[in-house]
C-alpha cells in the first residue's frame, strides 16, 4: 500500500470572518506529483502554510508522516543588503552545516547549478545581485540539497523566463524520479510537462477535484476553469 506522507481532515482556515479554506480532506502518497491549482485568492498558498506551521488552523487536523520538508515561497523573502554569497545561501539548506564548507557539499552543489543551467561563478556573487529566474533556481537548490522526502513549491516558475520553464519542469521531474520525492506543486500554468504521470486538485475554498489529470479535463470541460 502506497505510504501516506500527509493528510488534511476536515481543515478550515478562516481571517477574521472570511473563511479561506472550508473543510479540506486529502491525502499526499509518496511518489505524488500534485499540481494544486484554482482561481486568485482560491486558499491555495493558505493550504500550504497551513502544513509548514505559517498559518493556525480554524478546526480540523494536519497530520505529517515526515520531517523531511523542503519549501519555495512564491514571493522570495530576502533582504535586498544581505550580506551573503550564492555558495553562503545555498549552504545553510544543508541539515548540519559547518562552519566551513566542505568539499563534497560545494561539489553536489555544482551539479545542481548546472542541472538549472547557471554558471558556477554565480556562487561567488552577493546573492542580492542575483536576478529574479536566477533567485528562484537558487531557492529551489537549497531545498533540494536538503534531500527532502516532500518537496513544496509555491508558483515555482512564476519568475523564470518562458524559454527556461519548460526545461524547469523536467528537470523537476529527473529529480523526482532520482530521489523518489513527493512534490507539491502549487501552480497557474498546467503545462504538458507538469502533466506527466501526475494528479491535479482543484481547490476553491473547498476542494472540487483531486484526481488523475485525465480525469481533471473532465472536470474542467464542465466548466471549471482556473485563474
């Protein structure tokens, strides 16, 4: 039976009197690949910071069969003088970092600079310098080299150039089948290469739909349309 990694029971999620997120119930199994979609302001981000602990839950319960979680925010928290290289960042995902950083780690770090196709002289650079594409790709190999068994991914390709996205998303999915990860991919643009052997849900307030992308077109044909 496929492992359950996380699971929402009867999750609500309310501002003040508006009520975000309405009785939620899901599962994630390892090897998931979900893309959550729906429209502007739909409770699709509330539903992830509920599971990282940015956001109390109204009623109901998230329970976590992992510690290994690694998380890209859509917006990139970063303050514009933070005085610390590429490398600096990037390190500080690792579980136990030295004070040094070893040989090994700045190696797997390389490999990953170039799986995202950036030169290895940005380590170098203040990591204020970097442009938006090049601050995401960054972000996503700091959680990456964590090795996290749940990958979370807020709108991951949002600042990307269109001509890099699609490549993006297979290299996601290398890095899923290399090191059998779970992601959860919150996102506004199903492209074919997100498709791929991959479930989709459809959240507005409440979920609508979680299910096999096949099944999803349905769905959609039926008039749901995501913004």
């Amino acid at each position: 039976m496929d492992k359950v990694l996380v699971k929402y029971t009867d999750v609500s999620i309310k501002y003040g009197k508006y009520e975000a997120v309405k009785n939620a119930s899901f599962e994630v199994l390892k090897g998931d690949f979900l893309n959550i979609i729906g429209p502007n302001g739909a409770g699709k981000t509330t539903l992830i910071k509920s599971l990282i602990h940015e956001i109390n839950l109204s009623s109901g319960k998230i329970e976590m069969f992992t510690e290994h979680m690694g998380y890209v925010p859509q917006k990139l928290m970063l303050k514009r003088n933070f005085p610390i290289t590429v490398l600096e960042f990037i390190y500080t995902g690792y579980p136990n970092p030295k004070f040094r950083i070893p040989k090994h780690a700045i190696e797997e770090i390389k490999v990953y600079l170039n799986k995202m196709d950036l030169e290895e002289n940005i380590l170098n650079q203040k990591i204020n310098s970097l442009s938006g594409g090049e601050l995401q790709r960054i972000y996503l190999i700091r959680s990456l080299i964590s090795n996290p068994e749940i990958l979370i991914l807020d709108e991951p390709a949002s600042a990307l150039d269109p001509s890099f996205r699609e490549k993006f998303y297979h290299i996601l999915h290398d890095i899923k089948k290399e090191k059998d990860m779970t992601i959860l991919h919150i996102t506004h643009d199903l492209t074919d290469v997100v498709l791929d052997h991959s479930k989709v849900m459809y959240v507005d307030q409440t979920i609508q739909f979680i299910g096999k992308y096949e099944d999803y077109k349905a769905f959609e044909h039926e008039g749901h349309h995501h913004g």
